[in-house]
C-alpha cells in the first residue's frame, strides 16, 4: 500500500498535532505566557512595580486598582504574577536544556561504546537518580547559595539522568540496525554517524520527554522556592508567593490560590503539549 | 533467586556509598564549622582550634567519612546543633510518621488509581475516557502543596471537616495523605492506562479472543498480567519518592515527618542533622528500589529467567 | 459450488474507518470451502486476506473496524448474527486460528501448557489438572517434549512457538482451521517442517483449512482448493488444478509470470506494472483495470461479477464476456 502524498516527517506530525485539540490549546497558553514574560520586562519596573513595599495597600483583596489583589506588603499580585511567569519559564527551560545536552550526549556516548564506558556512565547516572531532586537542589543550594541560577543548575541534575537513559536506550536500538552498518562502510566518522544518523531516529522520545520536563522543572522549582530555597525572596516567583500566602491562608486566600493556579495552568499547557506530540510522532494508528 | 538477591544487595552497597559520600562531602564544605558552633561563646581561637583537633576534623575528608559511616553502622550520626539530641535517634523517631503518610497516600492512590486507568482503557476515546484522562491530567498538573493549601482552606477553614495541622487522630492523616496521594493516583492512571493500551493491542490478545475466552477474563487475566510490569515501575517509584512530595505535604500540614525535619534543619543551618536525615533517607530509597525490582521479578517470567541464570 | 460445504461467506464488507479516511479492506467478497478440503487464499499484501480470516471469527478489532455487510455461514450459522456467548463458543471450538507471527501470538507471561490447557478448560468443562494433561498430549502431538509444558514462551525457538499455537489451535478438533500466513515468519528448513506437520495433524482430524499465504509454491504443495484476493475481493477460484494449469484471470498470470522459473532461466522476470492500490481509494470497477493488459473501457465502468468457466472454477473478469476469450492474448 503506497500513499501518495508524501510529506517530510516534521510537517505530517505538526499537521497531526493540530487535530488535538487539547495540544493546540497548550500551545496557544504557552505562546501567551511567553509574550507575557517578555512584555512584563518592558511594562514593568522592577523596582517600582514588583518590589515596592506599600504597606498602605496591604493585603486587599481583588478590586479594580489591583485584580489580583495586593500582598502584605502592598505589592500587586497581578505585576508579580506576570513578573514572575520569566521565572517559571527561565528555570524550566533553562534546566532541560542544559540536562538535554548533557544528558544527550552522555547517554548517546554510553549507548553507543557499551561495555566498561556503558557500565561507568550508567552507574554514575544511577547514583544521581536515586537521590531525589529536592535532595539534590537541598545539597546544591547548600553549596552555592540560594539564586535562581544556582536552582537552575541544581534541577539540571534530574533533566540530564532522565535524557541520558532515553538517549542511551533509543541508541543502542538504533546503533545495531543496517543503516548504521552501511554509514560505516561509506567511511563517515564516528561522532557524524552518531549525529546525523543515530540522533535524528531517537527524537521522538526525546521531543516528548522535553516538554514534560519542562512542566515538572517548573513545579520542583516552585516547589523549591516554598521551601525557600529556590529563588530567593523578594522575586516574585509563584513558588515564592504561594509560600507567603500561607502566612495569610486565613485572612488572604486568595493569595494561596492564584499563584498555583498559574503554575497549574502552566504545567496542564505544557503536559497536553507532550501528550500531544507523544500521539503526533507515533507512527502506529491509535484508532 | 536467593543468589539474585544477595548480589543485588551487595550492589546496593557501593550504591548507597557514592550516594552518601558526595552528601556528606558537599555538607562539609558548606556547613558551618562543627567546632565552632560546639564550643561555648567565648572560646578564643586557638581553644577553637584545639576542639577541631580533638574532633578529628582537621583529618582528610575521607578518613572523616569513613568514621561517619561506621557511627552509622552504629547507629550514630552526631548530635545535632540545635536541639542537642542525637541525630539517630530524632531521625527514628519521625521516621514512622513518614512512612505512615506515603505508604496511605500510595495505597489509596493505587486502589483508585489503577481501576481507573483499566477502565479508561477499555473504554478508550468515550467520554468516560476522557473523563478520567482530564482528571488524571489535572492531577499530575497541580503543585502538591498547593493542592494542600487549597484543601485546607476549603476542608478546614471552611467546612471544618477535618484538621489541618500536626498530627493527631486518623482524621488528620486525611488531608495530607490526599495531598500526596493525588498527584501519585493520577500519574498511576495515566501509566495504568497506556500499559493497557499497549497490552489491548498485542497479539496475545487476539489469540486469547480467537480461543473463546470472555472478555472480561482477556481483560484480567491475559492483559493485565504483562501490563503490570510498567504499572509496578511507577508504584515504585512514587513509594521511594515519597519522601519528596511528603517534604511539601508535611511543611503544608505540620506534619511531624522526616521531610519536615530536614527543611527544618536546613533553616536552621544544623548541618549534622541534615546530612544524617538526608542520607539515611537515600538509604531507604534504595532499599525500596530494591525491593520492587524484586518483586518485578515475581511477576515477569523473562525476568526472573534473567535473574536466575546471573545468580 | 459443492454442495457440502463447511463455510459459506457471501458479500462480506468490511470497513476500517481512520482520521485519514475509509479503508476498504474486504469488497464484497464470496467464497466456499468444502468439507475435509483446503483451501488455499492467496494474494500479496494489503489485500485483504488477514481481515476475511478475523471477520470468519467476528474479531475485527472495533471502534474502527466495522463489519457493514455480509453473510458468513459455518455450517448454515450465520456468525455474524451470533451473540457474544455463542462467539465465544464457537471460537477455538469449531472454528480455530493459526496467527502469522509466533513471537508475539504467545502470551508472555504463562507457560505454553497454560496455555493451551485454556482452550480445553473453556470447551470441554475440564478441572486444571485435566485440561494441562491433556496439553501435554497436544505438545507430544506436536512435536515437543511433555516436560516442556511448564515453560514459557521465550524458552521457544520460533518454529516450535508455532507448533504450540498449532497445538492451541487444534485442541478441541475445530472443524474449521484458519491459518493466517503460518510460515511465513519462520525460516525456509523449519516451515517445511511446521506445513508438514499441519498438512498431517489436517488429514488425520479430517478438518478443513483456509490456508492465508502469499507463497504460490506453498499453495500447490497442500491446497485442495485455490482462491485469489486483489483489493479485498475474489478475483479466481476453483481447484488447485485448474487456477495452476488454466489460469484465468490477468491478475493470476500475473502472479505465475513475476515467479522465477528453474525452466525459464535466462529469461527476465515479468512483474505485474504498476502497484496495489490503496484501499482507502480503490479504482472505480474493476480494481485491476490499471495494471491489466487486458483491459477495456468498460473495465473501469462496472466491478466484474464471478463467472463460471469451468469445472469448479470462476473468475471475477468481464473479458470472459467474450467466450473465446483466453490469457496470453496480450503482453504490454
């Protein structure tokens, strides 16, 4: 059976993806989200806006002046909202990719040597995998200081054992196959082989693994920052925010409820996305 | 088997080592200095540095590790900081409530979690599937100590159904153990329902039909068998990674848990403790990884195969 | 037609509808097989045959496949009207199946006297103890050791995973075996072994077979009967001798030329020009009429009927219209 139409693989699994609905809404969210952050910059002044303390508008609930309302230091919680979106963002994307290329290339290298360099890898790998990534943030921020940059690298440790076990295995399934047997009789050199011939056949679940990384970065960050050792105060992380609304769970609900909504807002946007891309880049029919 | 275990406990071993040296290695660089927050407040330098002699703490890091691991195998972890009591010991005392809490918020999330993710399996694209796919999606979406807050402040604050801090009777493992148990039922769904959707289209399953087996017994007793494999991963996994999500549970609900303590401690820059509870926490993690490649073992014959010939 | 006949499938149609459109995967197809005979179906890839032999169960797999018309009698029953539990009787009782691929056909997780102890326990009431002995007797039957009852699968080398799915399948002596492509997964030396072993356990259980395959020489060796599928339909059918040695339809020459040949060495192959179509969009008529030298312009108007030429065979082709009409009249 031949079909006829014959489209490169990245435009038949975007055309695939448009038909679900719920990864078009999550795309369309997380457009959004990314202007915001970056009209927020612009908007915004950090100084005046986000961090000022006003304590003459403290704590007021969502009116007119202030939609979202106003902290307990008089701050506008809808500025340090869209503020804080950067945050989320930065981090979350930030860490995936530093732990992509890591993490690529560490398990692409594992995958593809196998035996003693496999062994010492994985077993590294291992280590870092069993210590839970709050353990890891907890060691790291112990270490360097509480900053967002220093969050960042701490959730890196996490994305990069996740993509070297996905790249490692899609490798060594590859890596027996004829084609790469044929690549090597042409006379390519290693490390070509690997990237233009072996990598391009893993990415399907690499593509899926990122953009669910992504959503969980973000919330083990403002998980973090609840904590209060993610990004420091006065940033208006949501992590950050939410955890002073605990103070005023009582007085001020609202405050513990809209920062969470927008990271789960986030994180839902981010997981139909995947999900989406997870179904779009399967090749076998579904239905 | 008996061999298979054994070796992967001696596996565990050097596991457990690496782990606990890169801790206790980053914990001493960054720790405030033991001697100086041991000695009494006017201690001059040099009675300052005389107490760091006589700690051993001018000796190599690993000749200081070695002594700490040993003290573990003991059962001592120092004495922490701030509240004068040995690390252990508090570490053992809060520990049950830990456990309490993960093994109810993963034993409730499996019972729902994995009927659910059959059926929406079975009825795949109707809207009941979709119904327990959007819940499913919600779950595993939500901050769990934001889930916490909110259940607080509908359930407590507002009905006053159930307690929202510390720990008292059953009625105060509710809402806590739902804060965790949530997120985990839904991530168990999730991978519930796409191990049954790879199983529902395999082969075997086709065979079973075409001997005139009921569908319910297809189902049960042909599918759900190879499914379990991926479905037991992830049960694992929350269980070992239940210490994390019950860190935010238990800071939401005061809940006086291991979690809790080590964020405790780190505020309070008490280094022994949180390096004790820290390791020891990895340490059970990786005697319950262990325990659930076990009993995968059980469960999948080609694996058991594999063990048995390695043994 | 004989008369006696064990299966009757009449116009069955079935559909596959998917985002991308309907595939038709069976179009009208019509065709017997007589009692204690084998009937071999044969056809290239893509055109229908596994769906004809999960539509004889009733397993087409829903929501997406529909069985839309059709008439599929075993031994005057309409399967397509039966209930659930009288399927479920049916199946693996009187009418048994081979699949294509052993590797995958086992369940993983029971041992292969497990499982073929299931087909007794479900249609002869056996208790456990009885049905796995007399599994044990199925595996004796089919060639491998009693004692390998308790294993698994994955312990199997191919050929003799096939021989337990054999062995599933003939244990309540069906009166009807489909075997769908059941060598075609293994290698040459073993599927040798494993058609011997069917043509046999065949004959001493005086069953009749649908043999699915796309290996002509296979279909000579043990097919009674021959029927040939393009594009979800019967194009030939009639006794093995006369399909071989008076082939009728363009189609079937076609198959006979693109073998090669020990006697014809030297002489370039003959493929058929042109490809399947795709059954999400089938030529209008006859679904041959591209590729067939023969063809007419009528050939595109109307789908050809089945028509007697002879003995027991017939052929869907309208240049039989014209009586003196013969193949070899016309090589492009």
């Amino acid at each position: 059976m031949v079909n006829a139409k014959s489209r490169s693989m990245g435009q038949e699994t975007f055309r695939r993806l448009l038909k679900n609905k719920g990864a078009v809404c999550g795309m369309v969210f997380l457009v959004l989200l990314v202007l915001i952050s970056i009209a927020a910059g612009f908007v915004y002044n950090y100084d005046t806006d986000i961090i000022a303390i006003n304590m003459s508008q403290a704590l007021q609930p969502p009116n007119a002046n202030h939609w979202f309302g106003t902290d307990a230091l008089g701050r506008d919680i809808f500025a340090r909202m869209l503020y804080g979106a950067r945050y989320s963002l930065i981090i979350g994307v930030g860490s995936v990719a530093i732990g992509l290329v890591i993490g690529v290339t560490l398990g692409a290298i594992a995958g593809f040597y196998g035996g003693f360099v496999d062994q010492m890898i994985m077993r590294t790998v291992d280590v870092f995998y069993s210590i839970p990534n709050i353990m890891i943030a907890v060691v790291i921020v112990s270490l360097l200081g509480t900053s967002t940059m220093n969050l960042l690298i701490a959730l890196c440790f996490t994305c990069a054992t996740s993509f070297t076990r996905i790249a490692r295995a899609s490798v060594m399934t590859i890596r027996d196959q004829e084609f790469v047997e044929a690549a090597y009789e042409i006379g390519l050199p290693t490390w070509k082989i690997i990237l233009k011939h072996i990598l391009p056949n893993c990415l399907s679940p690499i593509i899926v693994q990122v953009t669910l990384l992504i959503g969980t970065t973000i919330i083990a960050a403002s998980s973090l920052s609840f904590l209060g050792i993610g990004v420091p105060l006065p940033a208006p992380e949501w992590g950050a925010m939410l955890s002073e609304g605990r103070q005023h769970i009582r007085d001020a609900a609202y405050m513990c409820i809209i920062p969470g909504l927008a990271i789960m807002f986030t994180v839902l946007a981010l997981n139909l996305l995947g999900d989406g891309l997870r179904d779009a880049l399967d090749p076998k029919m579904k239905r | 088997m008996l061999k298979y275990i054994l070796k992967r406990i001696m596996l565990m071993i050097p596991a457990i080592l690496a782990t606990s040296f890169i801790i206790y290695f980053a914990m001493d660089m960054t720790g405030s200095d033991p001697a100086t927050a041991l000695a009494p407040d006017n201690a001059t330098e040099e009675q300052i540095e005389q107490l760091r002699e006589e700690l051993g703490l001018n000796d190599p890091i690993f000749v200081r590790y070695g002594k700490y691991m040993m003290g573990m195998m003991k059962g001592d972890l120092g004495t922490s900081y701030v509240t004068k009591r040995d690390v252990f010991e508090t570490f053992m005392t809060r520990l049950p409530n830990t456990i309490q809490l993960a093994f109810t918020a993963v034993f409730v999330a499996t019972l729902i979690a994995v009927p659910l993710g059959i059926y929406t399996a079975i009825h795949q694209n109707t809207w009941k599937d979709t119904g327990g796919m959007v819940f499913a999606l919600f779950g595993v979406s939500m901050p769990n100590f934001w889930l916490g807050m909110i259940l607080i402040i509908i359930f407590s604050l507002n009905l006053k159904w159930f307690p929202s801090g510390a720990k008292g009777g059953p009625e105060s493992l509710v809402l806590p153990a739902v804060t965790v148990g949530l997120g985990f039922a839904a991530l168990i769904t999730r991978t519930t329902r796409s191990a049954m959707l790879d199983v529902i289209r395999q082969d075997y399953m086709t065979t079973a039909r075409a001997k005139g087996t009921g569908e319910r017994d297809v189902i049960f007793k042909h599918g759900l068998r190879n499914a379990l494999i991926p479905i037991i991963t992830v049960i694992g996994m929350q269980l070992s990674n239940a210490l994390t999500g019950s860190v935010l549970a238990e800071t939401v609900f005061s809940w006086p848990g291991v979690g809790r303590l080590i964020v405790d401690s780190i505020a309070k820059r008490d280094t022994p403790m949180v390096t004790g509870a820290i390791i020891m926490s990895c340490v059970l993690m990786c005697v319950v990884n262990l325990a659930v490649d076990l009993i995968y073992a059980f469960f999948d014959p080609r694996i058991k195969a594999q063990y048995s010939q390695k043994g | 037609m004989e008369n006696s006949s064990i299966l009757k499938v009449k116009d069955l149609v079935v559909h596959y509808e998917t985002d991308d459109g309907c595939v038709n995967a069976v179009n009208g197809l019509t065709f017997d097989v007589g009692v204690k005979k084998t009937l071999g179906l044969v056809g290239e890839t893509g055109a229908g045959k596994t769906t004809s032999a999960l539509s004889i169960l009733n397993l087409i797999p829903g929501p997406a496949g529909k069985i839309k018309q059709g008439e599929i009698l075993l031994d005057g029953h309409d399967i397509l009207k039966m209930n659930q539990s009288e399927l479920e009787k049916m199946r693996g009782n009187d009418v048994a199946m081979i699949f294509q691929d052993p590797m995958t056909a086992l369940n993983p997780v029971m041992t292969v006297g497990e499982q073929i102890a299931q087909v007794f326990e479900l249609h002869q009431k056996a208790s456990k103890r009885e049905a796995f002995a007399e599994a044990k007797k199925m595996l004796k039957m089919v060639g491998i050791a009693e004692s390998r009852a308790n294993d698994y699968p994955h312990q199997f080398s191919g050929g003799m995973r096939q021989r337990v799915v054999i062995a599933i399948a003939l244990a309540c002596n069906p009166k009807l075996l489909l075997a769908d492509e059941p060598t075609t997964a293994l290698d040459v030396t073993i599927q040798a072994q494993v058609l011997e072993l069917m043509s046999n356990l065949i004959h001493d259980r005086s069953m009749s077979m649908i043999l699915i395959t796309h290996d002509l020489g296979v279909v000579a060796e043990i097919c009674d009967d021959v029927a040939v599928m393009y594009a979800g339909r019967i194009v030939e059918i009639g006794s093995a001798g006369e399909v071989f040695n008076e082939t009728a339809h363009p189609y079937t020459e076609g198959l006979f030329n693109s073998l090669p040949n020990l006697k014809q060495q030297g002489e370039e192959l003959v493929p058929i020009k042109g490809m399947m179509p795709d059954p999400s969009n089938l030529p209008s008529g006859c679904a041959f009429h591209p590729r067939c030298p023969y063809a007419t312009e009528n050939c595109a108007k109307e789908q050809p009927g089945l028509r007697h030429v002879g003995g027991n065979h017939f052929v869907a082709c309208d240049a039989y219209n014209d009586a003196a009409f013969t193949l070899g009249g016309g090589v492009n």
